[in-house]
C-alpha cells in the first residue's frame, strides 16, 4: 500500500513538475513572441516616422516653376541700366523676382562685360542663376540652379531681325522660341517636332514704357513642357529682352 502511495505520489510530482515545465517553456516562447512582436512594432513605427520625415522635408515646387501663366513686369528705370524684373500670376498673385547681380554688366567693357541674373521665389529666396558671357554676336545664357547644378542653356541663333532662342536641357529635351518679327512682339515655344509649348508675348506698360525702360510680357506655359525644360523657358523672356531691349540700352 505504501509503495502504491508512494508511486502516485511520485507520478503526482512527476506530472506537476512536467506541467511547470510546460507552461514555464509556454511562457518563455510568450515571452519571445511579444518582444519580438514590440520590437517589430517599435521598428515600424521609427521606419513610418522617418518616412514622413522625409516626406516632410522634400521641398515643394514653387509655383514660379509650375504655373501656367506668368506676368513678367519689368521695374521702371529711367537712369539705371540694370535690369530687374517681378514676376506675377494673371491676379496680381508675386510668383517670383530676377533680378541683375550688381557689379554684373555693361560698365565700360559694353557686350563684353558677363552679366549675371538672379532667379528667386516669392519668399525672395534664390532658385536659379542664370549667366551671360560677354561676347560680340549672338548671345549665349547658361542657366543652373542656386547650388550650382546646371540646367540648361539657351543660344541665341541669328543677328538679323527679331532673335530666335534654341533651349537646350540637361535632360536632353529641347525647344525653340521663334516668331517676333518686325511688326509683332509674340513669341511662340516650340517642340523639336514644331508642336507648341507655349508664347511670349509683349503687352504695352503704359506711360512708364514712354520714359523708362520698363517692359511688360505675358508668358503661358503648356502642361507638355516639363522636366528641365520647363525652368528654362521660364527665364527665356528675360534672354529675349536682354537681346532685343537692353543691349541696345547699354551701348
């Protein structure tokens, strides 16, 4: 009878030393599972935290670079030769500024003098740069952004008559900004295939075009135009009234 007892006993033991066991190891893997679980928790909410981090800081287009129509109003000068030009949407909305880098320019060196332009954002903060070289003949702009990463250039393609600009992009998209003849002051862009892009076009400014040096150009940019080529046709018209209004200006 003892050892019968004893036996039960001892399975008794036997059986809750196993079942300890059981839930001892059941509760290890629990364990193991919800640190695995919070771990994986913690690390995707770092990895969604950083993605919108980075969303965050990924700057915006400004809308000088995406609008469809710009209203380029130069400042009305009647001593100074330096040019500078506000940028507008159709309801008076700043889009943006360029303005002539002061000590860039004519001076006594005339056409062979480099100018330099500024392009800036509404905020007044600098987005591209955009280079003359002095030279005699055609005119030649290099076009970068502010941290000095190339954009384009935009070669000017004839002496005679109105000046005709051929775009060319860092991407290797390309256009043409032809038309402005003798009696008109309309300008269209124009796609490597003739399709249109877009149109310059003067406007009349008013009195302070009579005795200052102030111009006034509507610009409407196709959707189609895009990539790097975009910023360049944004900066064409100032090439145009460089070319056709202040050069004469500065002789």
């Amino acid at each position: 009878m003892y050892r019968r007892r004893h036996a039960r006993s001892a399975v008794g033991i036997d059986l809750k030393v196993s079942t300890f066991r059981t839930r001892a190891s059941d509760f290890t893997a629990i364990k193991g599972e919800v640190h695995t679980n919070g771990l994986r928790a913690i690390a995707l909410r770092i990895w969604h935290a950083s993605q919108m981090t980075e969303s965050l800081q990924q700057p915006q287009v400004p809308p000088l670079l995406t609008a469809p129509v710009l209203v380029v109003v130069q400042q009305a000068k009647v001593l100074s030769s330096r040019a500078e030009y506000d940028v507008y949407a159709p309801d008076g909305t700043p889009l943006g500024s360029v303005h002539q880098v002061p000590g860039s320019g004519a001076g006594i060196f005339g056409q062979l003098a480099t100018i330099d332009y500024d392009v800036a954002d509404a905020a007044g903060d600098v987005l591209m740069r955009m280079i003359k070289p002095g030279a005699f003949g055609r005119a030649h702009f290099e076009v970068s952004w502010a941290n000095g990463a190339s954009i384009g250039e935009i070669e000017q393609e004839n002496l005679l008559f109105a000046p005709q600009f051929a775009l060319s992009a860092v991407d290797g998209s390309a256009a043409r900004l032809t038309g402005g003849t003798m009696m008109s002051w309309s300008w269209t862009i124009e796609g490597p295939n003739g399709e249109p892009l877009g149109s310059v076009s003067k406007q009349f400014a008013g009195l302070a075009e009579m005795f200052s040096s102030a111009d006034r150009f509507v610009v409407e940019l196709s959707t189609a135009l895009g990539g790097m080529l975009r910023p360049l046709a944004v900066v064409a018209t100032i090439c145009l009234d460089e070319v056709r209004t202040q050069k004469q200006q500065r002789r």
